[in-house]
C-alpha cells in the first residue's frame, strides 16, 4: 500500500501554497515601484499557488481598506491605508492586521511557507507570521543597495538582522550572495529574476535604420544614461541611427537634454512601464541595448534583451557578465566612455542582430527552470 503521508508531502513540496510578502509592489494605478514582485507572483503562479499581500498608500475617509483581486492561481489581497495617518499608526496598523489577515487565510486555505521580497519593509511582519503558524520563512533580496552604501545604514542593519532568521536567504547575483554571507548569513542561493509573461510574445524588429535602446530610472548616475545619450549624440553625427530611451522617473533636462533635443536627435522617449506589452512592444524595436550601469546586482534588461533576440553592448558591472555569452554582446568596463562609443560604432556599422533558433538563448532563465529552482530551495 502506497505512503499517503508521503505522497502528500511530495505534492507539497512540488506545488506549495506561498504566502507571499513584498515590500514592494505595484498599485492599481501609475505607481510601478516593485514591478519585479508582480512578476516574480505571476510566473511562481503558473505553477503554484500563490496568495500575495501587499500595502499601498491612499487618501482614504477611513484608516484602512481591504481589495480583493484573483488570477487564475494568483491571489492578491491589497491593504490600502490612509496616506494622511502618521507612519507610526500606519506601522501599528500594518503590523497588526497584516498578521491578522494571515492568520484568517490560513484558516481557509492553508499555506506551505511564507516567502518576503525585499527585507526592509515586509521582512518583519512575514517573520512575525512564519513563527504563528510554524512555517518556514525564506527571503529574496534584489538590491544594489547593500553593495554601493558602505557607510553605517540602520536599514542595512536591521536588514540583515531579519536575514538572518530566515531558513534560506536567496540572491539574484554571486556578488550579493558574497556579500550577504560576509554578514553572517548561513544559506545564502543564487536565483535570477524572472522575466515577464508578456516577454514570450516579442522579438526583435529590423527596421532600416539601426536603433540602439536604453532602459534607465530615476538612479540615472548608476544607470550611466548621460554617457549612453553622449555617445549616441556623437554617433549619429557620423552616420544615420536612432535610439528608444525608455525611461522611468527621470527628468532629461538634469542631463542636459531637452524633448526638443531628442526629436531632433531621433531618441524615442518612452516614459514609464505601466503596460508589459508596451515596454516590450517598445524595446524590441531596436537592434541593439546598451547597458552603461556603474552596479547591477543582476541586470534584467540585458536578460529580455538577449530573449529578444537584440545585441547587448553591457558594463561588467556585477550581473550581466555571469550569465553572458560572448556570441550574445560586447562586454566593456565600468565607467569607459570611450569603449561605449566604440563597441555602438561597430555595431551599428555591422548592423548586429543575434541570430534567430539559439536554443541556449531560448532556454535563458526559463520560468520553469527558475521555479524548479526554489521548489529545490523549498525542500531543502
């Protein structure tokens, strides 16, 4: 007669029931901040169960509000509290019904484990919950953050003091991983980021004339967006190109650039991520990205775009350069300008374009592969 008890605990582990907490995480409106969490949700739920809850900001008449949202295998319970309270009564309130609300879905539907994205914020309250219902709690960090503050950080600190309570600490990079275990943790894995679902649907376009694109934010220092537009500035002078900034939370006039700048220039300003497709839709109409970041602790643009099927000139800046493959972009140093313009002349000369059927770049952090790589974690 075959081990019940067994077969149920393989079930398990193959398809938990995740408790999921990020710090982070997109609203229903314009607010993107934490869009990888969204992503990490939706692909963990094609195989999974996963129930998220996370916290936003609004102007409400009363202190707090529950919404509902539900996707096929992903749950999304957001807690919305009243922007206009103190922060000392939106912690208690947090602090309190967070747990609460955990307890009561635990009730219905019982979960497996408690995962948190992000330590700082969340990583308290998901602790706090692993230990009511004796769950194990394990947590993703992301963030450059660690590695480019080196003076006293408070949040740095306590972020490591919840680390370290987790069963498993997971890491999007070799370099963080490092890191973390210089600061005392045990179990520290490496886990890329996924990609998004909508990514599957594009590839890159070849329209006549080669178009470079850029994928920076508010952090434009780190993100080298200056040299990237300098350098193209200079190109297009030699020979006809264009390039698609596609840009989050910047303001170009601080980089001494106006829109009328860019028209005249032929730089596509696409503002925002609000619409998966359209970012995709947007970025896989170039030929080439250029990555000029100072620190990536992973660099999931350089990812879409080798999946894309795009060139990828990229800084060996911490992430890009461990998974990269020679036939797939042109790597240069941190801070080199003039390789910048360099490896953007020959590429646009040469007019590069990965070569259509590569199974390896098909196969590039797959969803599946990325999930069978927790479910191992998960286990033990």
């Amino acid at each position: 007669m075959p081990n019940l008890d067994c077969n149920i605990a393989i079930e398990l582990i193959a398809h938990p029931h995740i408790l999921f907490f990020p710090s982070w995480f997109p609203d229903q409106g314009k607010d993107l901040n934490g869009s990888f969490n969204l992503t990490w949700a939706k692909r963990m739920a094609q195989f999974c169960k996963v129930h998220v809850i996370a916290v936003h900001l609004e102007d409400l008449d009363v202190d707090f509000e529950w919404r509902e949202n539900v996707i096929d295998n992903l749950h999304i319970s957001r807690f919305i509290l009243n922007r206009k309270q103190t922060k000392l009564k939106r912690w208690l309130l947090r602090s309190k019904l967070l747990a609460a609300r955990a307890m009561e879905l635990h009730a219905l539907d019982s979960f497996d484990l408690v995962h948190v994205s992000v330590a700082w914020n969340m990583a308290f309250i998901g602790h706090k919950v692993s230990r009511k219902l004796g769950l194990p709690f394990y947590i993703t960090e992301h963030s450059t953050y660690f590695l480019t503050r080196q003076k006293f950080d408070l949040k740095k600190i306590i972020s490591y003091h919840l680390m370290r309570k987790a069963n498993v600490v997971m890491a999007v990079s070799l370099e963080l991983k490092a890191h973390f275990e210089s600061k005392g943790m045990r179990k520290v894995y490496v886990i890329p980021n996924f990609t998004n679902i909508e990514l599957d649907e594009y590839s890159s376009k070849i329209s006549s004339l080669y178009c470079f694109a850029h994928v920076t934010n508010w952090d434009v220092e780190r993100k080298g967006t200056k040299a990237v537009l300098d350098s193209f500035k200079i190109l297009r002078s030699q020979q006809p190109c264009k390039l698609i900034l596609i840009a989050n939370g910047i303001n170009i006039e601080t980089l001494g650039y106006s829109k009328n700048d860019l028209k005249e220039l032929d730089i596509v300003l696409y503002e925002g991520f609000i619409d998966p497709a359209k970012y995709y839709s947007c970025l896989s109409q170039a030929h080439c990205l250029v990555n000029f970041s100072s620190k990536e602790t992973f660099g999931i643009s350089v990812v879409e775009a080798v999946k894309l099927g795009m060139h990828t000139i990229y800084t060996r800046s911490g992430g890009p350069e461990t998974f990269m493959k020679e036939e797939w972009g042109s790597p240069i140093e941190v801070g080199d300008t003039l390789d910048l313009y360099k490896k953007m002349e020959v590429a646009c000369k040469e007019k590069i374009l990965l070569k259509a059927g590569d199974g390896h770049r098909n196969q590039l952090f797959s969803a599946k592969d990325i999930f069978e790589q927790h479910i191992r974690i998960y286990h033990g």
